[in-house]
C-alpha cells in the first residue's frame, strides 16, 4: 500500500491551502516508489478493445493523436511519443491501489487512473483540464510546468482530439523524479515532457458542470417517466398586450421545473445513477456458479477478505423516509438504517474483513443483496477466485 506525505501537512491543511485552490509540487509523496506496471503491461493494455487508449506524437512540431486499441507501436518512437491509457484501475489490481490515498476526497469525486508512458520529448502539449488531478511521476523522468487559471488565454485545437492553449507563465517548473507528486485543480494552463523514458500516473476527480447535470436529469424524468405536470393558467385575465411574457408566468414556468428538482426522492434516485455510473468499461468476473443466501452467511462466518473490483463507484445518502439509498454502478438499492454499519462498509472500504459484517447476517436484505453484488463480481472474495 502506497503511503502519502504532503510535504509534512496535514490532509485538512491540504484541503484548506490547496484543494481547488493551487497547484502543488509534493516531493518525495510517496517515499521509496515502486511501479505496479510497467510499459510492457501498460502496452498491452492498449491493445484491448474495451480499454480507452491513445498514443500522441510531436515529431517537429506537427502533432497527432491516434486511438487504440492498437495492433502494434510502430508511432510509439524512441522520440517524442505518449501513450496513455484511460481507467487502468478497472482493469489492474495492482495499479488501482495507487487510489486509495486519496480517498481523502468523497467517493463521487473520484474519477479514474489514467497512465501514460512517455519516450524523451513526449508529451501532449500545454494544456487546460476541468477537472482536478494528482500526477505521480514512477519510472523516468518528467519536467513540468504549472501556470494560473487565465481566462484570456486562448485554446486552439492541434487536431480533432488534441486541444492545446498558447504558452504561459508558470508558477511551477520542476523536473519530477519516482514519488514525486504534482497536484493541479481544474483550469489552471500545465505542460509536461519526459526528460527520459517516463511513466505517469495521473489520478482523475470528476468536475461536473450544469449542462451535463440538467441534461441527465431530464434524462432520468424521461426514463422514469416523470415530469408530466403541466403549466396551468386558470387565473389569467385580459391584458394590453398578448406578446407580453409577464413576472407571473416566468415566475410559474421556473417554478415548474424547481418543482421536479424539489422531488426529493426522484432527485436523490436519479443524483444515485448518476454519480454512481463508471465512465468506462470494466473487468468485472461474473462467476458462472453463483453463491446462495446460504453459502454467503456461511463464507463471512469464516476468516475471509472480501474486496470491492478496482473501478467501482459506491456512495450512499439518507433517504427522508429513513431509508438508505445505496448507489453502486449506476444501480440503486433501498435499505433499512439497521444496515448503516454494513453500508458504510461496502462504500468507504475496498478491503474488508468478514469479521466486519458480523451483524450483518441478521438483515436478510443486505445479505440478499451482498449475495448479489458478489455474483456479479462487483464484490469479491480474492483467496476463493485464485
């Protein structure tokens, strides 16, 4: 297990300084690093159908951006090249561990880990994110400049999937070497190039924004069909002017769609979905026998790790009927506050013992539904799938 040092402060110190805030060089964050993969693993990876990849080039300042998966890396040059592979933590064990430090941030938040391998002079131009990262420099080395959010500066598109902005002055430029640690918050202008045969870990937080989230839950109106009530006007009277859309009837059209969003139980199903549901594809085993209700009480009576696949998304609110809604995956689930304990478990943790779920076995419906989420290999049992 990996383990985190911020430059000596504290995570609150972190989170009221820097989260959100400005950029970050962490020397030395993780001491004595060690690589979960390497360019070979990282490689075949790529060559996956269902794993998102692409592999950049800036031979003579002409770029490009080619996605995988891929047959072989002839573009992968000696020279300015990167390769980089989306959500490595849905499909390596190992990797995904590189995550759990910062689980400092909630759940929901978390996005993916992403890894790029880089030859020297390989990168893929300065440019802007909207979302938070922490980027952590394993083999090689990388040279980073970090520059201010700066609303004048200009975006231009190299080609179709490779968006760059004009250059910048930064308030970080730094050479980061294995363990270094580089945290960037959303729109701040950053540039990174390998000094040498370099991989990069880069740990990604979700940054949503009011487009995506009202598109959603319309989305979810329409799914569920919901949303039905419609504008009424039985109080209008004559007016002077018919063109005129008056204070009142904006005032009842917005009100109308407030209305939808004030439907706690719809907003907080569809909020579930929603934050719950993995961008990418995973590397989920389904087993082909399934476990009973049975074999799963007698299994958590036993000594036995029970840990949650690398990738999956699980959160969970208080209902106002007291229920428990507990989203895993984009699916939801309602439970009772007597299964709280085992909730929190199932969300906070991603290895747990069975001695945790000792109480568990006393509420049929978490234990149905542990059963369940097991089957489907969302949950795991790692000593019972060697």
């Amino acid at each position: 297990m990996y383990e985190l040092n911020i430059n000596g402060m504290s995570i609150s110190d972190f989170l009221s300084e820097y989260w959100q805030k400005k950029p970050l060089l962490i020397k030395g964050g993780f001491a004595n690093f060690e690589d979960p993969l390497d360019p070979e693993e990282l490689a075949g990876l790529a060559m996956e159908e269902s794993i998102e990849s692409r592999l950049v080039t800036n031979h003579e300042d002409a770029w490009e951006a080619h996605h995988g998966p891929f047959e072989d890396f002839t573009l992968l040059s000696d020279t300015n090249s990167t390769l980089l592979v989306q959500a490595v933590d849905h499909w390596h064990p190992t990797a995904a561990e590189l995550i759990e430090p910062f689980r400092f941030i909630p759940n929901w938040r978390i996005d993916d880990l992403m890894i790029s391998y880089s030859t020297p002079g390989g990168g893929v131009g300065p440019h802007l994110d909207q979302y938070d990262v922490f980027i952590i420099q394993g083999l090689g080395k990388r040279h980073w400049r970090v520059g201010l959010p700066n609303p004048a500066l200009k975006e231009f598109a190299q080609n179709k999937s490779l968006l760059q902005v004009e250059a910048f002055e930064a308030v970080i430029d730094a050479v980061l070497e294995p363990g270094d640690i580089l945290y960037i918050p959303p729109g701040h202008p950053h540039e990174g190039y390998a000094v040498e045969n370099a991989l990069n870990y880069s740990v990604g937080f979700r940054f949503p924004n009011q487009r995506d989230l009202i598109s959603s839950f319309a989305d979810h109106l329409i799914d569920t069909e919901q949303g039905k009530v419609r504008y009424n006007d039985p109080e209008i009277t004559e007016r002077d002017s018919v063109g005129l859309l008056s204070d009142t009837e904006i005032s009842k059209i917005r009100n109308l769609i407030i209305a939808t969003l004030n439907d706690s139980g719809s907003f907080q199903d569809w909020l579930g979905k929603n934050l719950s549901t993995p961008k990418h594809d995973m590397d989920l085993y389904e087993l082909e026998e399934s476990y009973t209700v049975e074999d799963i009480v007698e299994i958590l009576n036993d000594d036995i790790e029970l840990y949650r696949a690398g990738g999956v998304r699980a959160i969970y609110q208080i209902m106002e009927d007291n229920l428990i809604l507990l989203s895993i995956n984009g699916e939801n689930h309602h439970l009772t506050l007597d299964n709280l304990e085992n909730v929190k478990l199932l969300c906070d943790e991603t290895e747990m013992n069975s001695d945790q779920f000792e109480k568990s076995q006393h509420w049929l419906d978490f234990i149905q539904l542990l059963t369940n989420l097991i089957n489907e290999g969302i949950y795991y049992f790692p000593e019972m799938n060697d």
